[in-house]
C-alpha cells in the first residue's frame, strides 16, 4: 500500500476562522490523498512563529500548504524551507498592500513592512494559489504564476430551507427583506464599515415594504444604529448578532435579497469573497457590485454598476432594483439557479480537486 504524502496546512487564524474554516474543508476532502496537519496561528506574532516552526520540524512535512500571506504563517514555513528545502504553497484572497493602504491605520513603516511580506511571501513560494481571477491577471502582469481556487462553501449544506418561523421572529413577514453577511469593520481613513450601504438603501426606502437585515458583529454596528436612530429607521432594521457557521443557511433563508459590496479598485477586484458561495449556494437573490468574480458568475441583471472605493450614489442604484424586484417578486425565482452555479465553481469537492493538483506538482518537482 503507497504510504500517503506528508503535508502540513499552516492557517493565518483560529480554528473557527473563515481561513481555518477553508483549510479544515480541504484537509476532509484531501485526507484519503495526504497525511495532512493542521497548525493554527496562536495570537501573539513573535512566538507564534517559534511555535510554528517546532511544530513543522516535529511533523516533518514534505510540503507545506500557508493559508493567507500573514507574518507568523509566512516567516514560519520559511524558516522550516531553509534547513529542509520543503516546498511550500501560498494560498492568498487579497492584494494585502493595497488593502493595508486603502483602510489606513498603518504609517510609512508599517506599509513597507506589509509591501515587503506580500513580495516574499510570493516570490518564494513554490507555487501560488489567488481566490480570485483577477488576481491571478494581476500577478501574471508581475511576472508571476498563479492558480485560481476560489473561496468554497459546502453546497449541500447550505442548501435553500424555510425560515418561516424565524422571520415571524424577527418581524420580516409581508416584507421583502434586504440582508447583508459579515464582519463590519469601522475605518476611520474611508467612513464606512460592511453594512452602510445597507442602511443607506434603508433610508431612501423609508416607509416601503422593505427591512435591512445585518448579520454580523463589529466595531461598525453601533456606528450603523446610531445612524438609523438618526434616520428614523429603527424599525425597518434588523440587527442579529454573529451566527454559528452551522446555523447559516437558516439564518439566509431569512433573507430575500442578499447583498455583496466590494470597492471597484484593486482591493475589490481582486477577490471572490467567502460570502458570495455562501449566498448562491442557499439560493438567494444576490445584489453584488459589477467587481471581481461576482461580474463573472453573476447574470446581468444581479449586477449594479459601482465607481471607486466609496460610491455614495451606490444606495440609489440598488434602490432602483429593490424598487423593481417589489414590482415584479417573480424575479427572486432567478436565484434558484445560482445553486447549480455555486455546486459548479465553489463546491469544496471541485476546488479540493484543484489543490491537490498543485500539492502534486510542488511534489514531484
């Protein structure tokens, strides 16, 4: 019997995080392919590292899968490379320089730093791995080569069920309801966090049979009630805090329309997002910005025009389709056929398939 290839999956996060969610999936796809470890980064960088490194050296891998280009995951599969030649993957959702530089909060230094990791991080690895396709035009215009695995979701699991009695809960019957996913972030540098266009699609509906629903926590949410206490919206918003992983599809069959908002810059266009799977594998109506891969899996009429990083003019034009889907609510139907999309290019099984393609090649080579 062939012994299995040793190989270590190295997360830039928590067990329960959506790297760790993704490396997890991989790792129960793969298990009958590879001897696969997991090893999570603990919270304190410097030793984080060190930790990382003994673990490697005690497991031995032959190749090392690093989830997201972070200091503890990149540095230290790195130093393990040094003394072993181990071949190492880098899985990347973002172009991190420009991510670091449109939020803000980080000096000149902290730039550079962030600049030199996502350099390294790339140029050393024995192959690249981008979640999105314009990542992967972005690189090859740097001269480097990458392969598209986009952001998965078990489909079968998130398949569309009836939220009947939670919407009765929550106040969402008779009314079309609006939702968003996620983690909402308040950056001082641009003025907005995940959510505000919500709120703002809210406040030019006011009095139409219409509710936002964010699903979620962060520092932006108080931001986002104040401004609906000051909107007088309080009661078309609905705030839930963050779901259990496992109790999503129940949660999104809340929702009629889903939302997925990514600025049209680099930062944007780069990504799939982790969420978008989510909403087309549970059958949801999706609203998405005409950026990165949604403008590629979408059909036309689930796509809204957006300019720059921040469109203030961005709520009226989902405003507009809102409006459209009260008048005619035969079009949520369209949704249905979003799920043989997501089972098609974001089904954990397909994109497994694809890593252990490149685990193969760093292998042999």
């Amino acid at each position: 019997m062939r012994t299995k290839r040793r190989v270590a999956f190295v997360v830039n996060g928590t067990p329960g995080s959506p790297m760790g969610s993704r490396a997890q999936s991989f790792a129960r796809e793969l298990e009958g392919a590879f001897d696969i470890s997991l090893l999570y980064r603990q919270p304190r960088k410097v030793r984080a590292i060190g930790e990382m490194v003994a673990a490697l050296r005690s497991s031995r891998p032959e190749a090392v899968y690093v989830f997201d280009v972070a200091y503890s995951g990149v540095v230290a599969s790195a130093l393990h490379s040094l003394g072993t030649r181990c071949p190492r993957v880098v899985d990347t959702g973002d172009a991190i320089f420009a991510l670091a530089r449109s939020v803000g909060g980080r000096g000149v230094a902290g730039l550079m730093l962030t600049a030199a990791l996502e350099q390294f991080g790339l140029r050393t690895a024995n192959a690249v791995v981008v979640r999105g396709t314009f990542h992967q035009k972005l690189l090859a215009r740097q001269g480097l080569s990458s392969t598209v695995i986009q952001d998965g979701v078990h489909v079968d699991a998130f398949r569309p069920r009836p939220a009947e009695e939670l919407r009765r809960r929550l106040g969402l019957e008779g009314v079309l309801s609006v939702g968003i996913l996620g983690s909402s972030i308040w950056s001082e540098r641009l003025g907005v966090c995940v959510g505000w266009e919500l709120v703002e699609l809210i406040r030019t509906m006011k009095g139409r049979p219409v509710k936002g629903v964010l699903i979620g926590d962060g520092t932006g949410v108080p931001r986002l009630r104040e401004r609906c206490r000051s909107y007088g919206i309080e009661d078309q918003m609905v705030f839930i805090d963050r779901v259990p992983y496992e109790s999503l599809p129940e949660y999104l069959g809340l929702l009629d329309v889903t939302l997925s908002t990514q600025s049209n810059d680099v930062v944007g266009q780069v990504r799939t997002t982790g969420k978008l799977p989510l909403y087309m594998a549970a059958g949801r109506y999706i609203l998405a910005t005409d950026v990165g891969e949604a403008s590629l899996v979408l059909p036309e009429a689930m796509r809204v025009p957006y300019q720059g990083v921040v469109d203030r003019a961005y709520p009226a034009r989902l405003a507009e389709r809102v409006e459209g889907l009260l008048a005619r609510p035969d079009q949520l139907k369209a949704a249905e056929s979003l799920v043989g999309v997501a089972r098609e290019r974001f089904d954990y099984p397909v994109l497994a398939a694809r890593v252990h393609e490149v685990l193969e090649r760093v292998l042999r080579a």
